[in-house]
C-alpha cells in the first residue's frame, strides 16, 4: 500500500476520510470508526484490530500511523499490548517500526514492556552481528529499571563480542544503562576500561563518550590508551574524534607541564639582542634546560594537525581548541586559516566560530590580523553575525590598519541595520580609546554623526562621545555646546541623559549655557523618562554648588518637583539631594564635602570587550558560548607545575605485554619500547605512528614477514589474536583431552565411546572414501618432502597401530582396508575431517603406500621463503634463518615443522647452540633441537623443530643461546602455515562448503587484469601464500583448494570464482573464522597484484 | 547528547518531534518562541537558546527551524554540524527538503532519524548507508511496493557499517562505470562605489559523481596544486597522502558527495568577471530620483556570463519605482523595498540596463546613503583561480 500518502490521517475530518478508503482495501471489519462524531477511542480500536489481523499489510499501515501519531506528539499509549505483540514479526519494516514505539512507551508501560525482553534476549545471540548489535540497541533503550541486570549482563556479554561493531553499540548501551541506574557505575567503568583498550577505530569515539558521561574524572584511565587513541584518531568516524580530541585536551592539561614558557623565553631573548652572546647563551640554556615537551604532548599535537582539514565543522573546532589550549604558542598559528574557512558555512556555524575567534583575537591579535578582510561585513550577513564581526575587526584594530577600518566602519553606519550601526558607533569609541592616534579623527567623526537624521544613530554617538569626553575632557568646550544645542532635538532617554550629566560635569567649562539648560529641563521635567529626571536631578545638585546664586530657585523647584515623582527612585535621590546640598540646622557634617561628593574626579569608564574573559570557558565549549557554566561542564585544569609521571603511560603497555607473555603481545610491547628510546626518530618521520608502529615492529625482530599487513588489518588481528588465544586454550584443552581418551581406547565399548565423541563433536562433517582417496593423492604430493623417511617411521609405528585397531573395531579396520586397496572401496568414515589424529593417521598411511596415485594437476613448485630469525650483526656473528618446510611435523601431529638454518659468521668456533626461555603464550608448544655442540666457522648447520601454533598467528619467543650469549627471538607464522594440505573431490569440497556458510564464511571481491587469472596464476599464487591442496574443478572458471588447520583439523576451505570483468570472488570457508579472514586478508592483495 | 528534536515552521507549529531519551515536553519550545518573537527575523535567532533545564541548539534551513534539545555540556559546533547533515539527508532523501515533504514522508523520516542517533550520539550519517537501510521513496518504488507490498526498509542488513571505508556501501554493480567531477567557484567581493574591489575571495568545491562497479581506489592529481593550500575533505580522502604528494587517492563513497572544499584567500587579487555602473540620485527638492544600472561583463576569457540576477534593498524613503529594463523582468516590492531584476544572459555587444525613477515619500528628506546593489551570476566553464586545470587517473 501507498501508505505514506495516508498514514497519519489523525482526527481530523480529512483523515476520517482517507480512513474510509483504507478500511475498505483493507480486510479489518471498519466497524465503528464511521461518522465525524467518533471518538479517539473507536480510531485506536480500528487500529488495535488492523494489528491484529493476519495481513502484514495491515500491521504495517496500523504501525505507520502510530508512528505519525507519535512524530505529531499525540499519545499513542494505549495501544502498547497490541504493539508489543509483534515485536517479533518477521517482517523487517514491522519490526522496526514496533521497536520505534517501544523505545518510546516502554516508560509508560514497564510491566507490558517486559513482554519483549526476551525477544532481545534472543535476539543477542544471533550470528549475525548486526543483529546482535540493535536487539543490544533496542534493549538498552527501554528505560525500564527492572531490567538493569539484564541490561548490565547484555552490556558485559556484547563488549566482549568479536564484532567491533557489537563492541560498538555497548559502548552507547553504558550511557544508556548510567542514565537509567547511577548506581552501576563501578561495574560500568569496569566495561569502559575494558573497551577503552580496544583497538577498533569503531569502538574508539563511544566508548570515549562514555567514559565522558560515566566516569570524566577517573582520567587514570585513560593512560594506557592515551597513545593507541592519538594513533587511531584520524581513522575514528568524525563525531568520535570531536569526542576523543576533547576528551584529550583535558588530559594533557593535567599530564604535561606547560609549554608556553618556553615561549616567553624566547621573547625575553629577542628582546635582549644587544646582550652579549654569552649573556645570551646563558640565559637561553637556562630557559630551555627545564622544559622539553614530553613526546606523548607531541605525539598529540601531530596526530590531530591533518584533521584541521575535516569537512566537520566541529572536528576543526575541536582541534582549533585543542591547539589554543595546549599546543606552544609559536604553533597555534596554523588553526587561523582553517576556522576563517569556515566562515563560509552556514550562520550557525559562523555564529559559534566567531565567538570563538572573538576570544582568541582578543589574547592574540597577530593570529587573525592577515585575515582582517575576511571579517568585513557583508550586507546579506544576519545582524548578529554582522556584531560579531565588528567585535573581532575591534579587537584587530591597531595603528596600521585602523585607518582602513575606520573608512570601512564609515560605510557600516550608513547601513539600514540600525542595530547594527548602533554597534558600528560603539565599536568607533572602543577604537578610539584603544588606538590614542586616533582619538580626535574618531571623536570628530561622531561629532559629524550628531547630525545624522537617524535618532539612534545620534543617541549612540553621543553615549558614546559622552564616554569619550569623560577621558580627556578639557579640550571641548565646543563638543559641549554642540552638544547642549542637540538636547532640542534628540528624543533618546539615553542619549538626554548623557547630555545633561556631561554638562552637569564640565558646568564650570560652560558657565553660560548650563543654568540655561537647567531652566529648560525644570520646565518639562515632568515629562522625561525617570533616567533624564535623575540626571537633571543631579545637574541641578552640581549647579547648585556651584552656581547657586543663578540657579538656587530653579533646582530647588526641581527638586520639589522630584518629591512628588511617581517613581520612588526619584523621590529617594530628591530627599538625599536636598539633605546633602540644602544648608538647614539638621545637616550633617557631611553637607560640608557635597562639593567633593559631586564633583569629584570620576574614573574614566573602561570601554572592554564583552569578549574579554571568556577564555577560562574551554573554547569551542556550549560554555563559552553562553559565558556561562552549562551542567555538566568539565572545567579545564590549570597545568601542573611538575608533569606527572609519564611512564603510566608506557609502564602499563608493557605490564600488559607481559600478562600476555611473549607471543602474541611481543609485537605490540616492541614498538611501545621503541616509541619511547627513539623518540626522536619517531618524530623525523612524518608517517602517523601506526605506520611506525609496524615499522618498528617489524624491525625489532622482522618477524613481520606479512609485509601487506596494513595498519588496519595489524589492529584487527592483534585484537582478535587476544580473543582468539582465549578460544584455542579451551579448545585445546578439549581436543587433549579427546585424544587421550582415543589413545586409551583400545576396546570396543571405548571406541564406541569415542565414536559417539567424535560424531557429537562435529556431526557436521562426514566424508565417503573418495575424500580418502583425494587425500591419498594429495598428501602424495607432500612426499617430495626431505624428511620422507622420517615421517615413513611415525607412520609405520601408526600403522602397526591401526593394525592392532583393526581387528578390534570395524571401522578402523576398514580403514586399514583403505591403506591395502587404495583405489577401490568406497567406504564411509564417520568424520575424518575434524579429528586431527585420524587425518593424521590416513596421511601417514597413504604416504607410505600409494605413491602411484599422483594429483592431476600437482605439483606447483613453491619457492621456499626463508625469514630471519636471527641477524649475524645482532646475534654476534651467529645467523639464524628459518623457513616453513611444508610437511607434517614429525615432532607431533598439531605441530608446524620448522627448518632453522644456522651460520656461523665468525672466525671462530661457536659452541653449544641451544633453546632456552622459552615464552609462549598459553596453549603452545614448541618442540626443540637437540643443542648442537660446536659450529665451525663459515659453517652452517640445518636443524628442524616443531612448534605448535594453537591454530593462531601469535608469536612464539624464545632464546636462542650459545656458550656466552643469549638471543630473544621470535617466530611469527604466516597464517598459509598453520594449515595442511587436504584432497577432496569437487563434490565433497561443495558439501563441506554448503556447511560452512552464514558466519563461517568470508569473502572479498578481486579486482585484477585479467594476464592474472589464468589457471597456473592462480595456483601459484595461492598455493605461495598458503599451505593448501588443490581440488580438481569441473568449471573453468572456479578454482578450489582445501586444506586443514594443523591444531584443531578444521577445514579451511578456498574458492576463486572468476568474474566477467577482471574480476573475482574470494570465498574462504572455515569453522575458525579468525584464521580465515587473516587468511583472506592475505591472498586478496597477492592475487589483485598486477 | 541530542535529547530531542523539534521541527517547527516558520508559522510556529511544531510539526514532528523526536526524542531519543526519555521524552522532553514540547512546552520547552516555548522559550524559542520568545526568543524567535524577540529577534525580528528568522535568521536573528540565536542558534544557542539556554533555558533553565536544557539548551535549545537550532539550524534554520529551507524555512523550518530545527531544534535540538540538549541537556549537558556538549560542543555546539558538534550538534549544529549535526543537525545541518540531517538536512543534508533528508534533501538527499526526497529531493527537496520541505514541511509537505516531511510530513508526507514521516515514517522514512523518522526511520531516518532513528538510525542517525543512538540515545543522541550519531551512529550512521553517511547517506550511502543510510540509504542502504532504509531506501529512498520514489515514485516507482512506491509503485512497486504497493504492488508486491514490499518495503522501504532494506531488506538486507548494510554491511558497510562494519568495514574500514563506511562511507562507500558494498556490492556495488554498474554496466557503465562512470566517473563525473564538477568544479564549481564562487566569487565572494565585496566592491565600493567607485568600483574597486574591497576584499574578494573564492570558494571552489569538487563535487563528484561516481558511478563505478566494487571498491575502486582513485587517484586523482591537480596541475598546480600549490593553489590549494586551504583545503577540507570528505573523510574517504587519504589525508598522508596529499600531505606528503598533493595527490587526492581515495575510495568513493556511491554516488554524488563533495569530495573537497577550497578556499582561495583574499590576498590574491581577484578579477571579477563583471561590473556594474550604477547611477542613483535622490534631490532634495523634488520627490522623484533617478535610478540607472548597467551590467557589463569584464574578463571573461570568452565565455558568456548567465543567470544574472540584482537584487537591491532601497531605502525606507523609496514609495515605488517605475524602471524600464532593456531586458530580463523586474519586480519591486514596495512593503520590503526590495527590488529584484532577473537580467539573464549578458550580451556583451547590447549591456543590459535598467532606467526609472523613484518616487519618494513626499516631504521626507533625502536618504543619506546609497543602497546595496548584490549581483549573482553564473559563468559555465571558467575557473577564477585555475584550479581546475588537472588530469585524473584511476586505478583499481
């Protein structure tokens, strides 16, 4: 239905009629809702009924016009059972739109409210992360306390989830959660110092705005993170970095000390050029000695420089703000021409940016002078934009350009914004006051100004010459006079009252003409404004003192005249008055000094920016923009005289390091001790440090072999790498403890057992014979390996173990049946692709007896790649070279073989090679060489060992050592070399496929010239990155490879499907998601290379 | 953050409110209203309202205030930045964004709005994934839907969210891949009356087109690009790589967005492409002026100047004016004083004009100034600053 044309008819007569016509498409019986006259009740009853019927059509038309309801503000309440019922509709839009309503009503509605709880709850354990994310969303919006624990547990579950984007929506569910219960706190700020450590760009900017709205102060915090949110920031979604650079201005200001006296001392050198050079020197070593900025301080200036260059407004006040606040004075510099920029944008904007730079250029002049024609006022500019510009062309005005100004200003006060001219003239005084050169052509100029038809103009002026006159007042007379003539003309209350009190001021300047203005204004004293009859009030006082033989009579019927004012303001100053300056018996002493009292010498008034403090506001601030504190304002704080101990910020990465133990973490903690000895490296380099991050990474031990880790992609895995660890431990722990009980199982009963295991464990995967079979051909393809003979013997001791199975269970016999007859029987395994030792055991077996079954399209020759574990320059002559052979380990069945190659480069002999220390993370293994003796020099010697990798690219430290030294090495491997080769056939590879779907499946999309994407390309290049067995393809244009992963023997499955257009698709499907994507990650750069 | 939004006509109706926290009463409105009375003009009202529980943050666009409550502390750069992105949205949405619109289009409008914030932070602002979850109306959809009784909700959840470039959706198909870019600059002069210029300044923006098939990555490089030393970008721009090569490589987002922003500063001298002689003269005496514009062009490389359109506000004296234009139409609206000529095209051999008298109000001395004259126009194909003079190069 064309439901937006008539979905919010509401209880209008015109909706009434579109009703109509709905009710008659739609199968809901209208009954009732006819007539004008119906009530509010029945219209929420034809929709109670429309939300009731079977039709998703109807629901959806029903939920539309509630919505229009709700967007219009009228109450929508009681329909909330009939709402809440479909809260678990199929249909998307349906869905959405409920969610919409109960967002809005569950406040009103707790108990019914509840009923859709679990729906969410449901809802948060589905595989698709998006899912996930807005039941979590939807969840935590229903502001209903009762459900704070289960709130809290979603929040604790969802910040721990592998998506980021999960991670994400529990960031904004802690809000969420604080806003509705205070009293989680403590548990909440333990989840945001959980997400603070994340590493997605994602998750940075909610979880910042968390931490602002939970827990501001607990800035401890933030330390360890302080660098990984500097590095991240310029990858952050915009609103998030508004958010961090905010948050990060008030860090630095309670972390560093400040850098601006550097500054200072800088000037006081210039200043002092004609000192003798040693003088010079001296104080100079004396002023820089004490002040070095910290690297972190830099770090944070650099990182957030690009960002000036946002297309957000706010980003580039955020950073504008940061620089103003923290960074040296002599850089504040560059944010000038960003915030001029955006001038051009909408008046909002340049509403808050001109307050902004009005502060600014009031401290710092030299900042907006080279743009002072970009604050000329335009005549399509709003008034209040036009006020703000003439407050910062004040605050610019000096000797050099006041000239240009003032014509400029000229033309202001002809404008026809009289608010704005008005403002014009003021600005004129400040400018005279300020600048003394021009005093006088200012002063003249208002004076011509007085005969402007316009009276506000006038009024303006004269307040304002008023101001003037009172700072050097001798020189005019003839300004005064003027001035006493305008008081015939000039109707302004105001601009009365600055007259009279001029001349109430300078009556001794102009004897004449003050009694005479008095004379006048005792005749219409009653008809002035209550500000001119204070004024004439105290003029007669002053006259009186002075003058009183002329004026005695007249002020003492003025002041008669006051008595009987209205206003008591008037009454209170006429009885002061005559008190003070009438001599009667009763005056006091004080009647003596009335002279003093009136016509003391009074201070020239000030003429100030209204701008002037605002700078204790954080710029950019709602604050500062309201000169007031706003709720919730942060205050900045002052810089610490001494810096806070900067090493909370490194101490604690490397403490984390250490909690993860070498592996995984090693690569990490490297580049965080590197930032620190180097810092000055560091700051040569112009990359962002998560470029250096990984340089330095990879340089610390060039373990980093996948040279295309982009920095992304090293964030992710790094990430994942932590979570995943935890998941292989489990699983590792399983997977022992099935094999322990596959080794004893020796019975019948036992292996019925295992079976009954196996099947339970991963009834997913079954394979037929012909699965053996490809594997047989496959593993062929291994044997060209060097340790043929060796993996000949492990699989001769397990053979003569199967055949010991055999004769007690069927299954293991017929298996062993395999081993005799390779090509024929077809024979059902129940699920040799997911028991590792099994695979195991059949790739043995297969080695060693059908070597005439050769794949078709095998053997791609792979060019061993050797890494360098150990670099003779730092290993003292001694060279380490490692590479992956490719073979099944002969140390254990989850190992990844390992060739190490080691030289001797010295002259000498080194004696007594060997492993120790070693550091790995939980779950691994590692299987050593046998020390070696002695190495002659120019030697070099091939050793191999196993390590197993627990399925998981994390590194694996240990020493290698030699009679007098000890080295730290590591060996990372490339994900390609966690895996096995497997054989299938074009079928089972489908089958296997067709199971690993939904969340075990990712894929990419190639682009490539098209020279790549022939057969042999292809095959090269994947079977280069990684370890997999090519199944053969019926169709051209689809490649497939299989292969295990050495640990857990899940299927890692590959496909290539060509596209028209240079393009392909990448397919991995695996049960270890984490590995997969790494392993995609891979491959699409090498097979887009050109 | 963003409690609430109000949207409200320039009559005074709030027409559609949303609130993404618990629900603020409409009555908090009536503060803007006092300050909306207050300042004379729509555009006088202060964006930042403070009242004494909340702060009202507005944006006054295509003649609908949009209100924001807030609570807290919050920069309001951040909340107007936002607020004009909504706009942004919806005008990218339904074409125009207007008070039918809206309420005709309530539902996609506050779906919209939904997604846009979570509990007032900004979750998805990007119009490519917006549009990928809920889809924009148009005709045939609706057609379509009425049929079928599909959906404007997308039926498949965006992936883009959760990937390293979100502003570009995924899944992208073209048959023709194409790849447009509009380089527009606008002059912003200010000129005295005797015709020299006071500040000039020029304002360039690229606005591109990509229609093109998966994630492309492009490069695209500028023959001079020392002239753009001011510049702003859309995030998809790699901000390293222009800084250490003054190369743009970025991946697209789908569609049209604004891929840079420009501005070239006041102190190069500017030549403007137009002029304008003026003759205006009110006599004491009489109660009758003369008025007389001519529009010529100046430095135009050839290229023809269209669109012309003066508008000028008189002086409150002016009661009406009688002009004859040599061509184009003229209005004069004797309650404003505005007057408005719509020259079109300027034909350089025959300069348009416009030639009259005022009457003025009789007895009223003469107005001491001269009015404004503002002067838009439009020149297909010509670059002030010359810019533009750049290749580009894709690569994928």
């Amino acid at each position: 239905m064309s439901g937006n044309s008539f979905a919010y008819s509401e209880q209008a007569g015109g909706g009434e009629a579109t009703e109509l016509g709905q009710e008659a498409t739609s199968t809901v019986s209208p009954s009732g809702a006819f007539g004008l006259f119906s009530s509010d009740l029945k219209k929420n009853e034809d929709l109670k009924q429309m939300l009731e019927s079977n039709k998703d059509s109807a629901k959806l038309d029903a939920m539309k016009r509630i919505v229009g309801m709700i967007a219009k503000g009228k109450n929508a309440s009681e329909l909330f059972p009939a709402v809440v019922k479909n809260v678990a509709s199929k249909n998307i839009e349906i869905k959405k739109l409920v969610y919409v309503y109960l967002v809005r009503y569950a406040e009103e509605q707790q108990d019914l409210a509840l009923l859709s709880i679990s729906t969410f709850q449901r809802a948060l354990k589905d595989p698709n992360q998006l899912i996930r994310a807005s039941a979590l969303r939807v969840l935590s919006s229903i502001r209903v306390p009762i459900i704070v624990p289960i709130m809290m547990l979603a929040i604790k579950e969802a910040s721990a989830d592998l998506s980021p984007y999960v991670r994400k929506n529990a960031a904004h569910a802690i809000q969420k959660l604080y806003s509705l219960d205070p009293e989680q706190k403590e548990m909440l700020i333990e989840v945001i110092e959980k997400l603070l450590k994340d590493k997605s760009t994602l998750v940075a900017g909610s979880v910042v705005m968390a931490f602002e709205e939970v827990c501001p102060d607990r800035i401890d915090l933030i330390h360890k993170n302080y660098r990984k949110l500097c590095n991240l920031l310029v990858d952050v979604e915009e609103w998030g970095q508004v958010v961090i650079i905010h948050m990060l201005t008030r860090y630095a200001r309670t972390q560093f000390v400040s850098p601006w006296k550097e500054d200072d001392g800088l000037e006081d050198n210039e200043k002092n050029f004609y000192e003798s050079d040693d003088e010079q020197k001296e104080k100079t070593d004396q002023k820089k000695k004490p002040y070095a900025m910290d690297p972190d301080h830099r770090l944070l200036i650099r990182n957030t420089k690009p960002l000036l260059q946002s297309r957000n407004a706010a980003v580039v006040m955020a950073v504008a703000q940061l620089y103003w606040h923290i960074s040296p004075k002599s850089e504040v510099g560059i944010i000038s021409k960003s915030l001029v920029r955006l001038l051009r944008s909408n008046r909002e904007v340049q509403y808050i940016v001109l307050q902004n730079i009005a502060t600014m250029s009031i401290q710092r002049k030299g900042m907006f002078e080279p743009y002072l024609k970009s604050f000329y006022v335009r005549s399509t500019d709003p008034t209040m934009i036009k006020i703000l510009k003439l407050e910062i062309l004040t605050n610019l005005a000096n000797e050099a350009n006041i000239s240009t100004l003032l014509r400029e200003f000229q033309t202001y006060v002809k404008s026809q914004d009289k608010q704005f001219a008005a403002a014009t003239i003021q600005t004129i005084g400040r400018c005279a006051t300020n600048i003394s050169e021009v005093t006088d052509t200012c002063l003249s100029g208002l004076v011509c100004l007085l005969s402007n038809r316009d009276e506000i103009v006038v009024a303006e002026s004269v307040v304002v010459i008023k101001k003037l006159l009172q700072m050097q007042p001798a020189q005019h007379g003839e300004i005064i006079k003027h001035m006493a003539k305008l008081l015939d003309s000039i109707t302004v209350p105001v601009a009365r009252a600055s007259i009279l009190w001029l001349i109430g001021e300078n009556c001794e300047r102009v004897p004449k003409i003050a009694p005479d203005v008095l004379r006048k204004m005792a005749k219409s004293f009653t008809n002035e404004d209550d500000l001119v009859k204070l004024q004439i009030l105290n003029l007669g006082a002053k006259l009186y003192l002075t003058n009183s033989k002329q004026t005695k009579l007249l002020t003492q019927y003025i002041l008669n005249l006051g008595k009987y004012d209205q206003n008591y303001d008037i009454r209170d100053r006429t009885r002061f008055i005559r008190q003070l300056i009438v001599p009667n018996e009763k005056s006091g002493a004080l009647s003596k000094y009335a002279k003093k009292i009136f016509l003391a010498q009074k201070p020239a008034p000030l003429l100030e920016s209204p701008f002037k403090d605002r700078d204790h506001f954080q710029l950019g601030t709602l604050s500062h923009t309201l000169n007031t504190k706003a709720i919730g304002y942060l205050e900045l704080s002052n810089w610490p005289e001494v810096a806070p101990d900067p090493s909370v910020r490194n101490v604690e990465v490397i403490e984390l390091a250490k909690e993860w133990t070498p592996a995984g973490k090693a690569k990490k903690e490297n580049p965080a001790k590197k930032f620190y000895s180097d810092s000055e490296e560091e700051e040569d380099s112009s990359d962002s440090s998560s470029d250096s991050e990984s340089e330095s990474g990879s340089a610390s031990g060039e373990q980093d072999e996948e040279g295309d880790s982009s920095e992304d992609s090293s964030e992710d895995s790094s990430s994942e790498h932590r979570s995943d660890s935890e998941s292989v431990s489990e699983v590792g722990d399983k997977r022992t403890a099935k094999r322990n009980s596959k080794s004893k199982g020796k019975s019948d009963s036992e292996d019925e057992e295992k079976e009954n295991e196996k099947s339970k464990t991963s009834d997913s995967s079954s394979t037929d014979s012909s699965s053996v079979e490809e594997s047989s051909s496959d593993s062929e393809s291994e044997s060209e390996s060097e340790s043929e003979s060796e993996s000949k013997k492990v699989t001769m001791e397990k053979e003569k173990k199967t055949k010991e199975d055999r004769n007690l269970t069927k299954d293991v016999s017929l298996l062993d049946l395999d081993d005799f007859n390779p090509v024929s029987t077809p024979v059902v395994l129940p699920t040799p692709a997911l028991s590792p030792s099994l695979i195991a055991d059949l790739e043995g077996l297969n080695l060693s007896t059908s070597s005439s079954v050769i794949s078709v399209n095998t053997p791609v020759f792979v060019p061993v790649k050797t890494h360098v574990l150990l670099h003779r320059m730092s290993g003292r002559g001694l060279a380490a070279h490692y590479f992956f052979p490719r073979q099944p380990c002969i140390f254990g069945d989850k190992m990844v073989s390992i060739q190490i190659t080691l030289n001797n480069t010295t002259d000498r002999k080194i004696e007594n090679i060997h492993i120790e220390g070693k550091k790995l993370p939980m779950g691994m293994q590692m299987h050593v060489f046998n020390p070696i003796e002695s190495l002659e020099p120019e030697g070099s010697i091939t050793v191999s060992m196993g390590i197993d990798f627990c399925d998981s690219t994390q590194t694996a430290s240990f020493q290698l050592c030699t009679k007098d030294d000890c080295f730290n090495v590591n060996i990372q491997p490339p994900v390609g070399e966690l895996l096995l080769p497997v054989a299938m056939s074009e079928k089972d590879f489908k089958k296997e496929q067709g199971m690993l779907t939904g969340m075990n499946e990712t894929s990419t999309v190639i682009i490539a010239a098209p020279q790549n994407f022939t057969p042999s390309v292809i095959l090269q290049k994947v079977v280069n990155i990684a370890n997999v067995g090519v199944v053969p393809s019926g169709q051209d244009n689809i490649y497939r490879f299989a292969a295990k992963t050495v640990h857990s023997g899940s299927l890692m499955l590959v496909t290539v499907e060509l596209k028209e257009g240079s393009t392909a698709q990448l397919i991995i499907n695996t049960e270890r998601t984490v590995i997969g994507s790494v392993l995609l990650r891979e491959l699409k750069p090498v097979l887009s290379q050109g | 953050m963003i409690h609430s939004l109000f949207l409200i006509n320039s009559s005074g109706d709030i027409f559609l409110e949303k609130h993404w926290k618990s629900v603020v009463s409409r009555s908090v409105c009536d503060y803007f209203f006092e300050a909306q009375e207050r300042a004379t003009e729509a555009e006088n009202v202060p964006p930042v309202i403070p009242t004494p529980h909340h702060y009202l943050l507005s944006v006054y666009r295509h003649k609908i205030f949009f209100v924001a409550v807030i609570q807290t502390e919050v920069p309001p750069l951040f909340v107007i930045e936002f607020l004009h992105r909504v706009v942004d949205t919806f005008q990218d949405y339904f074409g125009v964004c207007s008070e039918p619109v809206i309420k005709d289009n309530v539902v996609v409008v506050y779906e919209v709005l939904e997604e846009m914030l979570d509990n007032g932070f900004p979750l998805a602002t990007e119009s490519n994934i917006l549009k990928e979850l809920i889809k924009p109306p148009t005709i045939l959809r609706t057609v379509v839907n009425t049929i079928t009784g599909s959906t404007n909700v997308g039926d498949q959840l965006p992936t883009g969210q959760l990937s390293v470039v979100p502003w570009r959706r995924t899944g992208v198909k073209y048959t023709n891949n194409e790849a447009y870019f509009d380089v527009i600059e606008e002059i912003d002069a200010i000129i005295d009356k005797s015709g020299s210029t006071i500040t000039a300044e020029i304002q360039g923006v690229i606005d591109a087109c990509v229609k093109l098939t998966g994630m492309p990555d492009l490069t695209l490089s500028f023959m001079n690009p020392r002239l753009l030393d001011d510049v702003s970008f859309h995030p998809c721009v790699r901000f390293k790589r222009w800084e250490s090569e003054r190369i743009l490589s970025f991946i697209p987002p789908d569609g049209n967005f604004r891929l840079l922003s420009y501005h070239v500063s006041a102190q190069n001298l500017v030549a403007i492409p137009v002029y304008v002689k003026h003759n205006i003269s009110f006599r004491d005496s009489s109660s009758l002026g003369r008025f007389e514009i001519t529009v010529g062009p100046k430095q135009t490389m050839g290229k023809t100047i269209e669109g012309v359109i003066v508008t000028s506000q008189m002086p409150k004296g002016v009661l009406n004016m009688s002009l004859t234009p040599s061509q184009g139409t003229h209005t004069f609206d004797p309650v404003t004083k505005m007057l408005s000529w719509d020259v079109g095209k300027i034909n350089p051999q025959k300069l348009p004009s416009l030639k009259g008298t005022m009457s003025l109000q009789a007895g009223a001395s003469k107005p001491d100034e001269n009015p404004t004259i503002n002067l838009h126009f439009k020149i297909q194909q010509l670059a002030i600053s010359g810019v533009p003079r750049s290749l580009h190069s894709k690569t994928f």
